[in-house]
C-alpha cells in the first residue's frame, strides 16, 4: 500500500509540473520563459508542447487509476 501511495504521491507532482508548464496557444513556448510571440489565434502544438500535452494527459489517467486502486484496496 506504501508503494501505491508513493507513486499516486509522484504522478501528482508530474501532473501539476505539466499542467504549470503548459502556455496559453497564442503565446507558445517562448512567452513561457520571457519571449513574445507575433501574431496570436489557433495553431497546432508542435514538438515539446505536444510531448508535454500528451504526458500530461498520461500522468493525469494514471493518477486517476491509482486513485481508485488506492481506495478499492482500501474498503
């Protein structure tokens, strides 16, 4: 059970870093980290935003699934 709640513990953390890290659309990776960015509207995430949106989505499933392993274990 420790080890179950280490993890749910860890996918957390990872889950709130990608949620943290992620920008806005119009923004992209550089106004996260001080750059601007020309123009604005809809555009396709790209290399390490769709990396980090995908793991985030991942992180996220896994949470949940360990959430309720942790609570069906426990009742």
């Amino acid at each position: 059970m420790a080890i179950l709640d280490g993890v749910q513990i860890a996918l957390a953390v990872l889950v709130c870093l990608g949620i943290l890290l992620q920008t806005p659309n119009a923004a992209g990776m550089g106004g996260t980290f001080g750059g601007s960015s020309s123009g604005g509207g809809y555009r396709r995430r790209r290399g390490l935003e769709s990396t980090l949106l995908r793991l985030t989505v991942v992180f996220t499933v896994l949470f949940g699934a360990i959430s309720l392993a942790v609570v069906a274990l426990q009742g």
